[in-house]
C-alpha cells in the first residue's frame, strides 16, 4: 500500500531498469504501471540490436501512462519520462551544467552486448542524483551486477531484482540476487510499487 507520504517523497532520484531474454514482455509488464507524474526519470538497458527499440519505445508509449521514448543523443533527462536505449549502442548519463544528459558510444560490447546495462550503471556514479533504484529484470547472463556493485560504492542505491516465477530467462536478476545486491526476487507488480514509493509522485 502506497501512502500519501511515499506520493510526495522529493529528491533527486533516477531510476536505472535492465533486461535481456524476455525483457519486452516485462518492460510491457512493468512501465504501464508507473504513473504520469513519476518524480523521477526512468533509463532502459534493453538488450537489442539497432533497429528494433524505436519500436518498442513507441509500443510502451502507447500502453503507458508515463512518456516513454527511444533515447536520442542529448536528450535532456527529466522527470516522468522513460528513455530507452538505442539497440547496438551504449547509453550512458553525463551531467551538464546543472542538467543531465543522454550520450551514446559506439565502444566495443560488454559482457558480449551493446547496450550494456552496467555501461549505463556506471555512467550515474559521476552524476548528481542523489539516489538511484535499480531493476534488473529477466536475462540472461549476468549484465547489471558488476555496474550496480561499482555503483554502490559511490551513490545511495536501491536495487530490484525480478523473480525467478516472473522471468523467462532468471540468469540478470538471479545474479543481483545472489550476489548479495538485492533482497529476494519480486513480481513485476511489486517492482513498479517499490520504484514509486522510492522516487514518489509531483
């Protein structure tokens, strides 16, 4: 049950969701529940190749109350707006001035993809959010762990993990798990529920 205290919760918050293997599932699963007026910007990891995300950025937006949008360079990061990565580049956060912004880099995958969610982890350490929530949904291999480690040790970080019954592939979320990053795994419902009572409401 979310409280009006958790709606007004204010700060300086961004919240960082990575997917691989049956991740559009969940993203449709997951970012139709966040409201309009989320106090807090959303960044996607999903992992694809070039030509695919623009679609699904578009597929979310119509399901979603919140604006969602494929992440072009420069875009200025606000609240109550989900920016999802291009496919087959890396998006990364980089403060500018007092504002923050999309770049994209063409460096060579990591852990065997491009985007790679813990490109996107590590890029948040150097902003000036005060706190990030994390989600790691269904994947496989183990993409967001080592970025949201390195992250831990800069930044307040609140972390997600799917779980095992929800996912169709439990290697990302199974990783953040046992490594210690995250309680037990949750329902898609749950994490929606948590991110907004961690970032709250305008």
């Amino acid at each position: 049950m979310i409280t009006k205290a958790d709606e007004i919760r204010a700060g300086r918050k961004i919240v960082a969701i990575a997917s691989s293997t049956g991740g559009p599932k969940a993203l449709q699963g997951l970012i139709p529940l966040l409201p309009a007026n989320l106090n807090a910007p959303v960044l996607i990891v999903q992992h694809m190749p070039a030509g695919f995300t623009e679609a699904l950025a578009a597929r979310l937006n119509t399901l979603s109350p919140i604006a969602v949008k494929e992440a072009a360079e420069g875009d200025v990061i606000k609240q109550g707006q989900v920016y999802l990565a291009r496919g087959g580049r890396h998006m990364k956060a980089v403060r500018s001035g007092t504002r923050h912004v999309i770049r994209y880099s063409d460096e060579p995958p990591r852990e065997g993809v491009r985007p790679c969610a813990n490109y996107m982890y590590e890029s948040l350490a150097t902003c000036s959010y005060d706190e990030i929530v994390c989600a790691v949904l269904t994947g496989m291999g183990a993409d967001g762990t080592v970025g949201i480690r390195n992250l831990k040790e800069k930044k307040k970080v609140t972390v997600f993990a799917q779980s095992e019954e929800s996912s169709t592939v439990y290697g990302m979320p199974k990783s953040i798990v046992v490594s210690g990053l995250s309680g037990k795994g949750i329902s898609l419902e749950r994490i929606a529920q948590e991110i907004i009572r961690n970032v709250g409401v305008i």
